[in-house]
C-alpha cells in the first residue's frame, strides 16, 4: 500500500520494486536533481534509467 509524506521524496530503481529507496527531503532532492543535471547526466528518453549527455 502507497502512502503519502509530503516531507520526503523517496526513490526506488524501477526494475528492482524490492529494493533498497534513496529518501530526501524535498530541498535536499532539488539539490541532487541540480547536481545530476551539472554534470549532464540526465533521464534516458524511456525513463529506465539514467544517461551521460
């Protein structure tokens, strides 16, 4: 069952449902976004994973 906090920002790999989440606090989860995109990695086009620009 999904539950909703609006104080956390939690992220599971797509293709292990199981598996270990990364949580953030939604500042905190802003920040990484920034830093992933500074470093041009971003989202592949499907949404399965991540890629290198």
């Amino acid at each position: 069952m999904a539950e909703r906090h609006p104080d956390i920002v939690a992220v599971r790999d797509s293709k292990d449902r199981t598996g270990a989440a990364l949580i953030f606090a939604p500042q905190a989860w802003m920040i990484f976004l920034s830093a992933t995109r500074s470093a041009g990695i971003t989202p592949d086009r499907d949404g399965t994973g991540l890629r290198l620009s």
